[in-house]
DNA sequence: CATCCATATCTACTTACATCA
DNA sequence: ATTGATGTAAGTAGATATGGA
C-alpha cells in the first residue's frame, strides 16, 4: 500500500524544489488560493508506482477498452449505487450527448459496471465493479497531471484514447488526483500550524515569566531605580510588531501571526511550503 | 442590456471495492 | 480464513462560469 508518508514526502520535497509565490502565502482564510494556484503541479509523486506496481502484478488488466460486442451489450445500466440513475448522472449524459461523444457514452457505462460474469455474481444486479488502472496508466496519468493538474477536452480526449480509458476515467481521475493532493497539503499545513502554535506557547510562557520577574523587581525599591527601560512597549506601525524603541528586538511579538509568517518569522518553525 | 436556461466543469463528500497486514 | 484498515475509482450534489435565446 502506498504511506501517507510517501506522498507528504513528495508534496515536501516539491515544495521545497519549487519556489512558488504563492507558497508562502499561508493565510487562516479558509481558501484564499485557487485550487488551481495552489500547487505547484510539477511536483513529484513517485511512491504510487511501486504500489500500482505490486497491485499491478496480480491483477487482471480490466481497464482495456471493451470489445464492439461489448459495447452493445452494456446499454442499460443501473448505478452501483442504491440510487436508480443512468450511471453517469444526468449531467454526465447530457453533457456527452451535447459533445457528440456516443462512444464514450457506451464506454464509460461499460466501463463502470462489470462483465456479464461479474453480474451473476452479484445476483444479476449490475454493481459497480472497481478497477484498478494499471501501473503504466497510472504512470502516464501522473505525468500529466505534473504538467497541468487539470485538462481541456481535447487533451482529456487525447489522454483517454491514449491510454485506452474513457473520457470520464480520467476526468475522474484528475479530479480523485487534486483531492488528494489539496488533503496531503492540507496535513502538512496542518503540521505547520501545529508547531506554530507549540512555538508561540512556548514563547508566552517565556514572556510571562519575564514579566513575572520583572513585577518582583519593581516592587523592590532598591532595583527598581536602576532599572534601565527597555520593557517599554511601542509598536510598529508598518508591521504591527510589539517591540523595544529603538529596533525590532528578536523578542519582538507580532499581535498578526501570518503578518509574522510573511514578514519572515520570528519563530523558526520552517514552513513546508518555503 | 437583463434574464433565463442549458451545458460544462469544478469541489466536497460519499460509496464500493481491492488489497494488505 | 477472517477481519479491519487503507487506498482509490466512481457516484452524487451543489456551486459556478459561460454562451445562446
């Protein structure tokens, strides 16, 4: 099986490669970035081969395109799921009636539904059979989607006869493809976000400590006279920065975390994305 | 020009299945 | 042999963009 640590390793790694703009721009909003700016797809995801590989290895290539006869056969079609559809949805068939696209309609409804076999073993009932994509489709589909993470129809078009798919497998796959690389870096901002916080509580503490010392000593009137002031608070008016008159001190706390971010942190936690 | 409608495509969520430990 | 966890192909719903009537 494929670790979740293979992918965050390759999404790190592209990160890390890539000095994309828009990398830094970690903001709480809940999407600030398109999903279509958000990656830098040329990034590198290797481990998945090895996994399709070994799966690859026992299995039946189902994902061929199926045979005329085949095609004939397979006109009616129940979902897979409890809900009575046409296989693809409505939308789905309309838009590749609208398209011209009478072959792909037949192929994608054989190809989401299993061999004549496979339905008597499920009683008949026309279930929804999985397929798995063989090493090589899934090789070529990465590689494209490392070049632009999604596609017009033409290249869907292409792409699909190219590797013997339907339009729609690999309209779903890229779409399946972008969900999992949007949730891989969801994990690992989520990991940023973790040590951000375990930084700053770390510095609060430190702070209040100070502070804790600092409220003894004033209240001891022979130090208190002598104290030079530099707890003093003024704050930066350009980066909003709580900080010592003269410079920004290395203590300096932003009241604005992700100005802090994109100021260049004070607390060393290294994004994954820079 | 504004509005409506059909279509296309996307994300988010879910389901079903294959595989492995 | 069984079972639970995991990965992934595919289905569904809803949002949005676009173009034509």
């Amino acid at each position: 099986m494929m670790g979740k640590e293979d992918l965050s390793l390759g999404l790190s790694l592209g990160f890390a490669q890539n000095h994309h703009p828009l990398q830094l721009n970690l903001k709480p909003t809940s999407s600030p970035m398109s999903n279509h700016q958000m990656f830098p797809w040329n990034q590198t995801f290797v481990s998945s081969s090895d996994h399709q590989n070994q799966q690859s290895l026992r299995k039946i290539d189902v994902n061929s395109l199926p045979s005329t006869g085949d095609l004939e056969e397979e006109t009616g079609v129940s979902s897979p799921n409890s809900t009575i559809s046409s296989t693809v949805s409505g939308k789905r068939r309309s838009e590749r009636q609208a398209s011209g696209d009478d072959l792909d309609i037949a192929l994608d409804r054989s190809s989401s539904r299993g061999t004549s076999d496979e339905e008597e073993e499920y009683g008949g009932e026309a279930c929804r059979k999985k397929l798995r994509l063989s090493k090589d489709q899934s090789a070529v589909l990465e590689d494209t989607f490392k070049e632009h993470n999604t596609l017009n129809p033409k290249q869907k078009l292409a792409l699909a006869k190219k590797l013997g798919l339907t339009a729609r497998q690999v309209e779903v796959w890229f779409q399946n493809r972008r969900a999992r690389t949007k949730l891989k870096q969801t994990e690992v901002d989520c990991e940023y976000l973790k040590r951000c916080v375990e930084k700053l509580t770390e510095e609060n503490r430190r702070l209040e400590k100070e502070a804790a010392e600092l409220r003894a000593l004033k209240l001891s009137p022979g130090l208190y006279g002598k104290m030079s002031p530099p707890t003093t608070l003024l704050m930066c008016p350009s980066c909003e920065r709580v900080g010592g008159p003269s410079n920004h001190s290395q203590r300096s706390v932003s009241l604005n975390p992700w100005l802090q971010m994109a100021h260049g942190s004070t607390f060393d936690v290294k994004h994954p994305r820079s």
